[in-house]
C-alpha cells in the first residue's frame, strides 16, 4: 500500500484527491522525517510494495497514474487532446504557480509602481486570463473529460489564495471550472480527509489577508467558521 504523507493547507491535496479520483487504497499521514524526503516537504508518497520513495506532486501523480491506475486520467499519445493534456498538466508548476508565488510577496514591496513589479503583474494577469479563456469553449483543461491537469491545476486557484489573496471576479470561466471539479465526490472526500477544517475557497471573493501576514496556519483565517 503507499503511505502518502501530507501538510494541511498546502499542495498535498492534489495526491489525495488523486486517489480518490482512481479509487486506489492508501494510507493518508502527516509528514515527516523520512529516509529519501531530503528537502522535507509534502507531498511525499512511500511505496512500500515497491521500496520506493517519491516527492513532486506531478511525479508522483505521473507515477501513481501509470504504476497503478493503466494510465486513467492520463491522456495516451495519439488522443486528440494529448498535447493539451501535456501542457496543461505542466502549467501549474511551470507558469501558474510561480506566478501565483511571486505575487504572494509583492505584496511586501512597498513601490508598486517599479519596472520589476509591473513585469511581474503582468505575468499574473497574462497566466490567469490564459487559463479563463481556454475555459471559454472547454468543459475540461484537456477535451471533453476530467483528466490529472484538472488535479493539478487546481490548487493554485483556490488553497494557494490562502497565501496569495486574489479575487476571482473577473474570471468567470474558471469560477464554473471551479465549481465542476469541487462538485466531484472525490474531491469532497479528498478535502474532507486532508483538510477537515478548511474552508475551500471556490467562490469569486479573496481572503482579507494572506497567511503570511498572520500567523500561518496556526491561524483561523483558513479555517470554517
């Protein structure tokens, strides 16, 4: 069975949701120090069956999807919407997130209005524009069915806002995405299992502040009222 250690609030909630979505057994625990974990953080996966240990949330749904599930959820190399699949299960961690990041902490810097700082709004607002308007005449981010880029797509939009508070009122495309996949039972159970007192942030309305501003998860800002 593999053991799939997590952190709340953070980017863990795509493993677990990822199990549930393939209906695979495993064994849900918080992290910790573990042989093969060197940088120590989440998610972190052991494969006891197969003596492996493994970190990267899209490595480990990569692994998980072809070791385990006969490539569900994958897009296969010849699909129509292969290339799709490909590149927007790689534009979480590549483009999204990052940006995402960089905003959290432009929100310390003081000139605004400084090249470097325009530069990287702009950067923001051109991933997330990107990403509303695929979803013009998409249901899903890879063709007609929910596939892995939805699972690691949507973290960025909606637990990560907890550190970087954006509105989403001008993106009304990803607002019925978000609404899609949260209506997913796996993800309920998913949320449920990982994040038990979170409240999900799926709607249009940003937190008032980023948890970096106050105590981090230690916190009540995340949690349900």
């Amino acid at each position: 069975m593999i053991t799939v250690h997590y952190l709340g609030v953070s980017q863990s909630e795509r493993i677990t949701w990822l199990f549930e979505e393939l209906g695979i057994p495993y064994k849900p625990a918080s992290l910790k120090d573990l042989p093969g974990n060197d940088t120590g953080k989440a998610p972190f996966i052991e494969d006891s069956d197969a003596n492996i240990t493994l970190s990267e949330s899209a490595a480990i749904c990569d692994y998980v999807i072809h070791q385990y599930a006969d490539g569900r959820l994958a897009a296969k190399p010849g699909d129509k919407h292969y290339a799709d699949y490909l590149y927007w299960f790689h534009h979480e961690n590549s483009n999204l997130q990052p940006a995402m990041v960089q905003a959290m902490y432009t929100r310390f810097v003081e000139d605004k209005e400084s090249p470097t700082m325009q530069i990287m709004k702009s950067r923001f607002d051109m991933s997330m524009r990107n990403i509303d308007d695929k979803f013009k005449d998409n249901k899903w981010l890879a063709g007609e069915e929910f596939t892995a880029a939805e699972i690691m797509s949507v973290y960025s939009l909606t637990t990560q806002r907890y550190y970087t508070p954006v509105g989403l009122g001008d993106y009304k495309n990803i607002l019925r995405w978000l609404g899609d996949c949260s209506n997913r039972d796996a993800y309920k159970r998913a949320m449920e299992k990982s994040d038990p007192e979170m409240k999900l942030l799926l709607s249009a309305e940003a937190p008032e502040k980023s948890l970096l501003e106050t105590n981090g998860v230690t916190s009540n800002l995340w949690k349900r009222e």
